[in-house]
C-alpha cells in the first residue's frame, strides 16, 4: 500500500476539513480529495486525474464511515483505484516511493 494511504486514519482526518494529495509524477499523477462530513458522520472520498478537482471530468466519489473500519475501506478502494491508474498510465504500481520527512522539506 502507498504510504500516503497507510497513513489514513479517522484521528489523521481532523487535520482539515478538506484533504488533497496526489501520487506520481506532475501531469500524470493520480489525485485524491477527502473531504469531512461531520453531520453524517462521513468521509466523501474522490479520485481524479491531471486536473484540479473542480474540472476533472474522470472524477470518481464513494462515501466512507468516519470510523476505523471506514478508513480501513477508504484506503483499500484509494489503493485500489491508485493501482489501475497506475496500469493503465504507465506508473509503478508501488508509487513514487516513500514520502519525504516534513523537517527535512523545510531546512
């Protein structure tokens, strides 16, 4: 599994009330959106390709339980999804490798 998936968890979700990452290189890269839902309790998860995700036109949205078992399914369907992109576009199907250390970015 990506390490930006594994990371997912409901605590890891409060960091903001919309989330957006990507795997890939720019302009072939997969794209994801959580995005909170604290009345009902969900997350409304999205993956997209190249664009933002207000214009992507290969944008597709499944609804998960802001729970464990729901953030369990989230990053299995991620992973999923993220693997046929990845077959389909010519990316390693492992992804783009592990992710940078924060402090390191930043020095």
């Amino acid at each position: 599994m990506l390490e930006i998936f594994s990371r997912l968890s409901p605590d890891w979700l409060h960091r903001a009330y919309v989330y957006t990452g990507s795997a890939g290189p720019f302009g072939n890269d997969f794209r994801f959106r959580l995005a909170q839902d604290e009345d009902s309790h969900l997350i409304h998860a999205a993956v997209y390709s190249k664009v933002c995700y207000e214009l992507a036109e290969d944008r597709e949205e499944r609804d998960f339980a802001w729970d464990d078992a729901g953030t369990a399914e989230l990053r299995q369907w991620l992973q999923e999804r993220y693997e046929a992109y990845a077959a389909a576009n010519g990316l390693p199907p492992e992804g783009p490798g592990p992710l940078p250390d924060p402090k390191e970015a930043i020095r």
